[in-house]
C-alpha cells in the first residue's frame, strides 16, 4: 500500500537517509550567487527602497502571513527580475510528487510559486510568514526541488520569509548535492534586496 507523506512534514533527516541528499559545502559549488552578477538600475533600486519601507510597515500591523509576504515584497521582485515575462511563465501553487524507490511512499505538496523556461525549472520559490524560520522551510523546499523532471540540471531555489532570503542550488545526478547562499536579510542597514534581485536575475541567464 502507498503511503502517502506531505512535503511540509519532511525534515532534512528525512531526504538524507531516503534519497542521500548530500550537503555540499565547498563555496566553488555554487558560484552562481557570488559571480557575474548583473548591474541593477537607480529606477530599480528606487523600487527595491519601497519594497524595503513597505517591509516596515507591515512589521507594524501583525501578524505578517505568507500570502502577504508574497504580495508585497515577493511579487515585486520577481516582477523587476523579469520573471513574469516571455520566455518565462510562472505556476502557482504548483502540485508535485515525488516516490521513494522501493518504498511504497510518495512525497506530496504545492510549490509557491514554480518559473519554469523552455520547459526547465529556474527558480522554486517558498514563501513563509515571518515568524517562520527559513531553516524550518529548507526541507519542505529541497524536496520540490527533488520533483524537477530535469535531473541533468541545477535546479536553483529561493526560500523567503520576507524579512529573510536564502538561495538553493541542487544538483541531482546518481546523488543529489545542494547547498546555500548566505542569508540576505531585509532589515540589514543598506538594502540586501538589491543582491536579490542580482542573483535572482543571474540565475534567470543560466537556461538556454
């Protein structure tokens, strides 16, 4: 008989001893984030100042839940990074399964928000609540990543609270590899949303 498991119950233990997930912590594994990262423009770091200030406003009138989150700070990033526009299209609240070999269990859940490009997955990104920790989110996020029907490429991830931003990137050939950037945090002095959408459009170039 299947059993069947839902993705938000899978701990990181979990994909370890049922399908070898394997942290890679070598930093060359995943350059993406750190190199060739695209210029942004002043309009769109005027943009990402209001994204930041409307963070702040929200922080003021609780509780901060995930579909506002993805709203008003998500939205408009993928927005600036050209991700609602030709060749990309976006599904949300996507359902994936992924099986167990011999095991008789399917993984199941919805991603947030899935990018797809020519048919490849570019970014999967989870969005959660603030009081949510991006740790807790890892899990439940490398495990759609494990659900891309395209092995022979990374599959790269984004997991947000909105006050808080982590990239993903796996690889999962014969065994699966992943790792992280560092956390990008919004309430930081500057504005680390500006790397976001760096990265965010760095990754949108690797696809053909």
């Amino acid at each position: 008989m299947i059993q069947k498991l839902q993705a938000k119950e899978i701990d990181i233990r979990y994909l370890i001893d049922n399908f070898g997930l394997q942290q890679v912590r070598n930093p060359e594994f995943f350059r993406e984030w750190q190199e060739n990262l695209p210029e942004i423009t002043d309009t769109e770091k005027q943009l990402l100042d209001r994204v930041k200030e409307g963070y702040f406003n929200l922080l003021e009138y609780p509780p901060l839940l995930e579909s506002v989150v993805k709203l008003t700070i998500v939205s408009p990033i993928l927005f600036l990074a050209g991700f609602y526009v030709s060749p990309f299209h976006i599904k949300a609240e996507k359902p994936i399964q992924i099986q167990e070999e011999d095991e008789g269990k399917i993984i199941e859940g919805r991603i947030d928000i899935l990018i797809l490009k020519n048919n490849f997955w570019v970014t999967v990104i989870e969005s959660k609540q603030l009081s949510f920790s991006v740790d807790e989110g890892l899990a439940q996020l490398l495990a759609y990543m494990l659900a891309n029907p395209h092995p022979e490429n990374p599959t790269f991830g984004l997991i947000t609270t909105g006050a808080n931003f982590t990239f993903v990137k796996l690889l999962k050939g014969e065994v699966p590899h992943y790792t992280t950037s560092k956390e990008f945090v919004t309430r930081n002095p500057g504005n680390e949303l500006y790397s976001v959408l760096q990265i965010l459009k760095r990754l949108s170039q690797l696809t053909p």
